[in-house]
C-alpha cells in the first residue's frame, strides 16, 4: 500500500555537536504521516537520506558517540489526535 507523509524543514544544524561529528548535519523537522503506516515517518526519512538519529533499524552506521549523547530514537510527538 502506498505511504504519504508531509514534511517542513524548521531548522537546519551542521558542526561540531560533539567529539568526532564534525562533518555532519541535522534537520529539524516537523512531519506529519498522512497514511499512517507503520514506520511510516522512519521509513521516508531513511529514503531521502535523512534517517532519525539513533534509528537502529532504518539508520546508516551509528555516528562515533551518537548514543552518548542520544541513546534513543530522536522521534517526538507534539500532538496526538483521535478519531
């Protein structure tokens, strides 16, 4: 089935965030799965070459000290709806 899901660029970051990471840029984004699939938001990001940080599934190879300083998946709710 297909998958939809909509995303805002609200910041983008590069540098030297912690030892070793020197090269390497991070978006904020704000996302919003229109389909609802599972691992929807994981799956897209992982795509286009962004995969959420500490994303052990759909992430590239760890970063050097990524899970010191995020020893989970970066991936927060802001709002819930039910139907």
């Amino acid at each position: 089935r297909k998958a939809c899901t909509s995303l805002l660029v609200k910041a983008c970051y590069s540098g030297d965030f912690t030892k070793g990471m020197q090269n390497e840029s991070f978006m904020f984004l704000e996302v919003q799965p229109v389909t609802g699939r599972t691992h929807q938001i994981r799956v897209h990001l992982a795509s286009l070459g962004r995969p959420l940080v500490s994303d052990p599934l759909y992430g590239s190879q760890p970063m050097l000290g990524e899970h010191k300083w995020c020893p989970r998946l970066f991936l927060h709710c802001s709002r819930i709806t039910l139907r």
